[in-house]
C-alpha cells in the first residue's frame, strides 16, 4: 500500500489489490493479500540450497501485482527469464528460485 498527500494535506492511502495472490509450489498453495517475501527465510519458506534468505518479493501496486528479485546471486527468474526489475504477474506465471518452481493460480482476477 502507498500514501499520498494531496493539496489539503491530508494523506490518502491508495487502494491495494482487489484481488489476492495464490503461488503454487509442487503439493504446497497459498494464498496472499498483501505483500511477501520468498526465500529459505521468507514468507512464503522454500527449501532450495539456491535459495536467499529473502530471495524475492511479491507485491502490490495499484491494484496488480509485481515480482522482484531482492539482490539474489542465483537470480529470480519469471517465465524462464532472469528478471532485473519488477515485472507484473499473470496468472499461470512461472517464477524460479533455483530449483524451485512456483506457479501463479488463477486465484488473480486477471
């Protein structure tokens, strides 16, 4: 979620997703409404010797959702290709951290 100030001062919080996230990863789903962390450490926990701490994120913005790369060596990897910047999310999306393969389920309204 972000703030912003408008001209009387007063700050209005601008509106998250409409819809929650689902990722998939072999026999384990869940379901998210708010931003997350993926890695060994993260909300959604993987175990991937490959895998940061805090490998990636998945967020929130202006009602879609986006997928980053938190610095990692091994790098994030979205439909098979290393991201370097935020890249939005569709559902059926493939993201990869190491040998882990995470799907998008058509839980996003989109």
């Amino acid at each position: 979620m972000s703030a912003v100030t408008g001209q009387t001062g007063i700050t209005v919080a601008e509106a998250g997703p409409t819809q929650s996230l689902s990722i998939e990863a072999g026999n384990l789903q869940h379901t998210y409404h708010a931003d997350f962390t993926i890695g060994r450490r993260g909300n959604f926990a993987i175990t991937d010797e490959y895998a940061s701490s805090h490998h990636a994120r998945i967020r929130a913005g202006r009602g879609l959702w986006y997928v980053e790369d938190l610095g990692s060596t091994n790098g994030t990897f979205l439909n098979g290709r290393r991201i370097h910047a935020p890249q939005l999310l569709n559902k059926g999306d493939k993201i990869r951290i190491g040998h882990t393969v995470m799907t998008v389920t058509p839980e996003l309204g989109r």
